[in-house]
C-alpha cells in the first residue's frame, strides 16, 4: 500500500476450494477483492474483540460443574411488585 503509515504484516491461510468460493461470493457481494474481503473479516473481528467487554469468571474444564455451580449467570430476573391489601372499614 502506497502511503501506508502502518507497516504490513504477511498472514498465510490455507482454505479449502468450498472455503474460497464461499469467501470469493461474499467478497463479490460486498464489491470487494478476495484479499479485501479476508482483510476486512480478520479487521471487523479484531474490532470487535477490543471493544467488547467480557467477565472473565472461572474458566471450568467440566461442563458438569459449570451447569450446577452457584455462579449466577444469564440475564437478572425482575423483581415482582408486590400490591398491598386494602383496609376495610368497619362502621
């Protein structure tokens, strides 16, 4: 690249022919090149990975005890609102 004020790093890949074409049909549809269209795949998901913020927990190597730890995970469940009783009055 001409006025690149990165230097460029050289990345061998090896894919198979299914691999290419599949890769070659995204980068036709995207009006890319075939190199643009892995350049532009392996910037996005660097991108990605530097942007988004993740909880590092306990890496376990058993999937057992990773589905009956008491590590509390998914989304928080809301709170019930609970309606209070009205009085009667005695006349």
């Amino acid at each position: 690249m001409v006025g690149c004020k990165y230097k460029m790093k050289k990345l061998t890949i090896y894919l198979d022919d299914e691999e290419v074409k599949v890769l070659s049909r995204r980068a036709k549809k995207n009006i890319f090149t075939l190199k643009e269209q892995i350049e532009n795949i392996i910037r996005t998901s660097v991108i990605r990975t530097k942007t988004t913020k993740r909880i590092l927990g306990p890496k376990v190597d058993d999937r057992l005890v990773a589905v009956f730890s008491r590590q509390k995970t998914g989304p928080k469940k809301k709170k019930k609102v609970r309606k209070r009783k009205k009085k009667l009055k005695k006349k």
